[in-house]
C-alpha cells in the first residue's frame, strides 16, 4: 500500500484508492500509510484533504505511544506550512483525553489559545472534560473562566464534567453546588448529570440518596440508562441488600431500559456474594437466552463465586460452554487460576495439574496464583513432598514467591512436624526481603511447641517483637501452650502476665492451654484452681477445657469424678466428642471397672458421639486384661506362664476371639454393631499390619448380614498391596470398579505399581503406569508420586530408572525440574539407605533448596 501511495503518478487517484481501501473491512491502514499519503499531500500543497487524512490519523491512534509520535509528526508537519484548523486541534484533543494524556492536552491547549485559531465551546469543554477525569477541579474552573471571557454560555457537559470532577474527588458538597449553580443558570441536567451524581452518592456509600436522586430524575422526564441503574444495583449488593437491587432491575426492564452486560454482570456477582447464588445462575442463564454475549468479567465473576460456594459442577459448565463458543480462554490467566482453583477445591488436582503443564507449554504463563493454589490444594490433601516440588518449579520458571507461598509452606511443614525445614524457609524467606506476618510467626511458634522445642519458639516470639510484628492473642496462646505442656508452669505464667500487660484479654483458649499443661503433668489440682479463676473472670469453658481436665481426673484414678464433670458439661450445653467419651472410658478400664466403661460406650452412641478405633481399642485392653485375670485365677501363674509361651497362632486366636467378644459386649449393651463399626475397626487393624484378623472380621460381619462399603475396602485394598496379596487387591479392585463405580485416582495406581514391582511383576507395573498416561495426567506429577515418593522411598532405585524409560517412550514430555529432583533424590536416596524414607527425602530437598 505505501508503495502504491508513494510511486502512483496521479496524487488525486492515489487519495481515491487510499480511501477506497480504508473502507474494505477487516483491512486497517497502518501508521506507515498515513505518513505517506500526508507526506505526498502536505508536499503538494493540497492542505484540504491533507487535513481529512490527519484526522484519520488522530483517530487511528490504538495507544499512548503511537499518539505521542503522532504529535511530534504532525507539530513536524506544522514548521513546514501545514498548520492545524480547529477541527483537527479538537480532534487531536478528544483523542489525548481518551488516553489521558492530561499534560500532551495542555500544551495542545495552550498552542490553540496563543494561536489565531478561534477555540469553540469544543475545545473548552474537552479540556475541562480531560482534567476533571483526574480530579484536576482548580485548573478546569480557569477554563471556565475563559468560556465566559469568550461570550459562550457553558452548557450541560461544561457543568456535568465539573460534577464529575468533584465526584472523582469525593467532595460531594461542590458537586452539588455546581449542579445548584447549573440549574439557575437555565441548563438542565441530562441523564449524564444524574448518572454522576448517583455514581458518586454510591461511592460514598449514600446509596438511599441515591435512589432518591433516581426517583427525582425520572420525575423530571429525564430517562435513565443502563448505566445509572448499574451502579445503584451494585451498591444494594454490596451492602447486603439483594432484594432491593433485584427490584430496581425489574424496575429498569419495565421501563423499558434494557440492562447491559455490565448491569447483569454487577448483579450476577452481588447476588452470588450475598448467598443467593441460584438466583445468580438463573439471572446468567436469562442473560445467555436473550441473546447477551457475555464478558470474561461476566465468566469469571459466576465462575468464582460458584468454585467459592462449592458448585463446581457450574463453574465447569461454563468454562465448556466458553470454549465450545469461541472464548479465548488460553489467554485470560484470571480465567485459569478459577479453573485450577475449582479442580483443587472438587478434589481433582491431578486435573489441576494437567492443566498446569498445558500453561506451561502453550500458555499463559502461570503466576504466583496459579502456584499458590496448587500448593494449597497439596497442602489441604496432605502432600507436603509435592507442595515442596511446586516451590521449586516456581523458582526455576523465574515466579517469585509471596508472603502466602512461604507462609502455607511453612504451615504445611509444621503440621508434619518438620520445624526445621520450616525454620529453612522462614529464613529464605527473610534473605528475599518479604517480611513475615503474625500468621508466619504463629505457625512457627506453634510447629516448635508442638515438636517440645520451646526454646525455639520463644526466639521466634523474641524475634517477632524485636522486628515490630506485635503477637497478638495467638502467638500469646501458642507460647503458653508450649511452656505449659512442657511442665515449665511459672514460665507460662510470666508469659501470661506479659500479655494482660499488654493489653491482651486471656480467653478460653489461654486458660485451657495452661489447664491441659497441668492435667498432664499431674497437677490437676491446680489446674482446677485456674479453671475456677477463668470461670470467676466470666470466661466460659469449651469441649477442650473440660476434656482436658477429665484426661486429669482419669489419670489420677478419678474416673468417678471425671464423670460428674462430664454430666456438669452437658448441663453447660457442651457435647462431649469421642476424645472426652473415649479418655473417660480409660478411666474406668484402668479401673479395672469394664462393665461401666461399656455404659459409657452406650451413652457415647446414644448421644450421636461415634467411637472411633482407640475407643474400641481402650475397651480391647480392658477385655484382654479382664481374660488374663481370669486366666490367673483358674489355672494358676504356672499355667498362664505357659499361655504367654504359646505360638503365635494361638496368640491371633485370641486376638479374634476378644474382638468377637467385643462386637458381642457391645451388643450386649443395647449398641448393635453397624457397618461403621467393622469399619473404624478394620482401618484400625488395617494400620496395625494385623491382616489375618481383617479378613476373618469380614467374615464375622458378613455373618450378621452387613455388608462393606468402597470406603470399607479401601484400606483393605492398601493392606493386600503392602501384604503383597496381589491376586486379591487386584479383585477387589475389580469388584468396586465393577459394581460401585469406584474411580481409580493416583494413590491406588501407586499402591499397585510398588507392590508389582516388589513382586517384580514389572509388566503389570508398565501396564498400569502406561493407563495412568492414559488419563491425561500430568507426567510430572506421576514422577513425583508413583517414582519418587512410591519406589525410591521404597529402595527400588531400578524399577523406578526403568519406569520413567517408559515414561519417556510415550512420548511424554517431562521438566527439566522434574529431572534434577529424581536425580538428586535418587542419589540422596541411594546415599542414605539407612536413614527412613521421609527423612531421606527431606535430607535431599532441604540440600537442595538451602544448600550450605
């Protein structure tokens, strides 16, 4: 085209074919095709359409920078003879203020004013417009000022973008003084006006003015447009009041004022906010049925808000619905950060994970979100090994991590008893500048309590307050729970001293943590004196306080008195849960008192409280006691010798014979055992390694007419795998695919490939990786998990090398992080064969990550 422009003979038929072509859609002339017509036409003196063409040019201008040169072209163009008409410094003007170039449209405002062009009510209202956008109120009324000077009367925009400004500026009273001032004038406010003003009361939070001024504007015939509806509907959500804003849309529609998309977007997003989320989806689905086109605000708005009230079925839907029409949605990163958000929160990280890997190959580039809700989503599952490996791939693809990255880490390594990889972190994290917050420091402090390192947990309280992060009642609680439960009592109460000095109240959590400290160390008494102190101090008790104190009380052989403390409780409103039922119940068989345990057990049931495997385990004990003395009594300490001597096939005998009795006792007491009984059992058992009792308590179960659920199976499923009972994990796998749906996820996969390769079954093992590649999981992921933290925690260094061969045979693409952790903790791995696995791999990692 510039060529054309440039070398065509006739200028007239160049201009014709210039303009002829600007009309062809999708065809766009570029900024090198303007110059060149202007350059030929400005040469030749045609100034006429030389100045259409500039104007095409102003108006083509698509950003900041391309306007900024456009300016110096054409102030260029000026000094050689082609000087700017009205029409072009207004043009030139509007375009500035669209991009809000404020000192680019003072200078053209100043050229126009020290120029012999005459400026128009245009050219003052523009510039007024461009500087009351920025709150630039002063400098717009000098403008004002000229308008009358220039015997022009302001009208309608001159005053509306005056009440814009004080809007912009949050002075409510000057805008409407100015809307005072434009009425005695004799102009009358339009729709804009009223807009503004309305936009502004909202602002300010006088959303009741503002439906007010709403009424008022309609009363004077003034319609209002969807935008003055908007903002109004948005205020009444935001301040909780959803029915009100779903009457002012129906108000709208019934005038005949059809809302737009940002209208439905604004209520779509109040609704879902303030729990109405159906009416939301429903008011989405109206949106869709009249034709309306949404927009990725519209998209992300009704996705997050259903992943944030757990319908993740709908925020699915609509990501299908927007690719199946077209949206790009490989480019909104927003877009996959709800999706990912949505997957981790449905249970499906492995999803998460496999759209994580597509980002990383195709785009867009995962940020600091994207990783942190991938951590969160291990974290929240329970798996620090894979949380740790996201910190590194976001370290070696150059994403800086946050406050919250550290802070989750850290809290995720604490919860497994891992304070000093924690304390690692808590360090890097200080070495990149980001400061620690309380939650950072309470983490830590309660991690190092709870692993009995008080000493360091005081140095990090020590620490928080020399860097001016004040600890507030947590870190306060956290301290003294640490101190109390390490029996240094009169430290804890320095420490409580410190914090009411402070100004910090004590609440049921501080005093239950010094009560809990005593009781287990043996002085309940004076654990009773703080429990009546807090009571004194109007500080109720909770479950733990209560539950602390009968832990106490049943240790000193006080099971009585524990029991009346039980029943003071429930007369408090307090239920026991199955710790308070459960210690109580060892109370009473360290009692020797068996008959009165299982009483309880009948009143833990009928209270709604299930007993879980230790509370039938405590009542175990008490039945194998029971049998012993009555063993000693009838044959005499010779005999029972004898019976201690015996195989350990007799021992299993007995094993099962006490638990029958168990499921009898319990019976006998008025507790039917239910499916969920065997259950809390068999995963016990299961636990336990204590494989052959399993299978025969199945039986037994099977006899009374129960039948187990997939839930039931599953730790049965780990212990035939462990046991290397292939045959039989693999048909009850089988079984629960077949006639329970059972969907086989990523730890059943890893249970069966490790036990085939201990089996040295490696062609069942390849069999089952290469159906996990199958699903479209991510790679990498199936490297850390089945690989890395299956075999090589294992010891099988070679099945592992020979599995990622197959790995890499189809055709899978791995990281290059991916291989230096496998690598390095192959070698760690091999290294430190006599060292436990979790502790092997945490060696590795902390090397790794904090290398000395």
């Amino acid at each position: 085209m510039v060529k054309i422009i440039q070398t065509h003979r006739n200028t007239d038929s160049a201009l014709r074919f210039f303009f002829w072509v600007s009309r062809r859609k999708p065809y766009k002339h570029d900024m090198n095709c303007f110059v060149s017509m202007l350059d030929r036409l400005v040469r030749e003196k045609l100034f006429g359409p030389a100045d259409h063409v500039r104007l095409l040019l102003v108006k083509g201008c698509r950003n900041e920078e391309e306007l900024k040169w456009v300016v110096e072209y054409l102030n260029e163009k000026k000094r050689n003879g082609f000087g700017f008409t009205l029409y072009s410094f207004n043009t030139l003007l509007i375009q500035l203020g669209k991009f809000g170039m404020v000192s680019e449209a003072q200078s053209v405002y100043n050229e126009i004013m020290s120029s012999e062009v005459k400026p128009s009510l245009l050219t003052f209202n523009t510039m007024i417009n461009i500087l009351c956008k920025k709150g630039k109120v002063q400098e717009a009324e000098m403008i004002f000022s000229r308008i009358i000077q220039y015997e022009m009367l302001p009208d309608v925009f001159t005053y509306t973008s005056l009440v814009l400004g004080h809007c912009r500026n949050r002075n409510l009273d000057l805008a409407f003084e100015v809307y005072d001032r434009m009425v005695k004038a004799g102009c009358d406010p339009n729709s804009v006006t009223y807009s503004t003003l309305i936009n502004g009361l909202c602002s300010e939070g006088r959303v009741d003015e503002a439906l007010d001024m709403l009424d008022e504007m309609i009363e004077k015939g003034i319609e209002p447009t969807a935008y003055t509806y908007t903002v109004p509907i948005t205020s009444l959500c935001e301040a909780n009041r959803p029915l009100e804003a779903i009457r002012l849309f129906r108000s709208m529609t019934k005038r005949g004022c059809y809302p737009n998309i940002h209208t439905y977007t604004a209520l779509i997003s109040g609704l879902s906010q303030t729990g109405k989320l159906e009416v939301a989806i429903g008011l989405y689905h109206k949106l869709l049925k009249d034709g309306m086109v949404p927009s990725m605000v519209t998209f992300n708005t009704i996705m997050n808000e259903s992943i944030e009230a757990g319908r993740y079925d709908i925020g699915l839907e609509i990501i299908y619905w927007m690719e199946s029409h077209g949206y790009a949605i490989s480019e909104n990163i927003r877009t996959h950060n709800h999706i990912i958000k949505g997957l981790c929160l449905m249970d499906k990280i492995h999803n998460a994970m496999a759209l994580l890997s597509k980002m990383l190959e195709v785009g867009p580039s995962p940020n600091v979100i994207t990783y942190n809700t991938l951590i969160d989503g291990y974290l929240n599952r329970g798996n620090l090994n894979n949380a740790l490996r996201l910190l590194e791939l976001m370290k070696g693809r150059g994403c800086k991590l946050d406050e919250w990255t550290y802070t989750e880490v850290i809290s995720g390594c604490c919860k497994v008893h891992k304070s000093k990889f924690a304390s690692n972190l808590f360090h890097e994290m200080l070495k990149q500048g980001i400061s620690p917050n309380q939650v950072t420091y309470n983490v830590l402090i309660v991690g190092c309590c709870n692993e009995g390192k008080v000493d360091d947990a005081l140095s990090f309280f020590k620490q928080m307050e020399e860097t001016g992060c004040c600890p507030n009642i947590e870190s306060y609680n956290a301290i003294i729970h640490g101190l109390s439960k390490d029996n240094q009592f009169a430290k804890a109460k320095q420490v409580f001293k410190k914090m009411v000095d402070q100004g910090l109240l004590p609440n049921v959590i501080t005093y239950t943590s010094l009560i809990d400290g005593l009781c287990k160390n043996g002085s309940t008494d004076l654990a009773f004196k703080i429990f009546h102190e807090m009571r004194e101090r109007d500080c109720l008790p909770n479950l733990y306080t209560y539950s602390s104190l009968v832990f106490g009380l049943c240790q000193e052989g006080k099971a009585d008195d524990a029991e009346r403390l039980l029943e003071e409780m429930e007369m408090e409103g307090l239920v026991p849960d199955v710790v308070t039922f459960t210690t109580l119940i060892n109370g009473f068989v360290m009692l020797g008192r068996l008959d009165h345990a299982f009483l309880l057990l009948k009143r833990m049931v009928d209270v709604g409280c299930k007993p879980n495997y230790f509370t039938f385990t405590v009542l175990v004990k008490g039945l194998k006691r029971e049998s012993q003395l009555l063993t000693e009594k009838v044959v005499g300490l010779a005999t029972q010798h004898e019976v201690q001597c015996s195989s350990s096939s007799n021992k299993r005998c007995n094993d099962l014979e006490i638990l029958c009795n168990l499921l009898d006792k319990i019976s006998e007491n008025g507790c039917e055992p239910t499916t969920e009984t065997y259950h809390s059992l068999v995963r016990g058992l299961c636990e336990d390694r204590k494989y052959e009792e399993v299978d025969q308590l199945v039986e037994h179960m099977k006899e009374k007419g129960l039948y187990p659920s997939e839930e039931f199976y599953r730790p049965m499923f780990f212990a035939n795998c462990k046991n290397l009972k292939l045959d039989s994990a693999l048909e009850m796998l089988s079984g629960l695919m077949a006639y329970r749906g059972l969907e086989v996820d990523f730890s059943i996969y890893t249970a069966l490939i490790c036990a085939f390769c201990r089996a040295n079954r490696m062609e069942e093992a390849e069999n089952l990786l290469k159906s996990m590649l199958e699903c479209q999981w991510n790679a990498n992921e199936i490297v850390w998990t089945v690989l890395i933290d299956g075999l090589l925690k294992e010891g099988q260094s070679d099945p592992c090398m020979h599995l990622l061969h197959v790995i890499e045979s189809q055709n899978c693409i791995l990281w290059v992080e991916t291989y230096a952790i496998l690598a390095r903790e192959r070698s760690h791995f091999a290294a430190c064969s006599y060292i436990n696995g979790d502790a092997a791999w945490m060696f590795s990692l902390e090397s790794f990550l904090f290398p000395q």
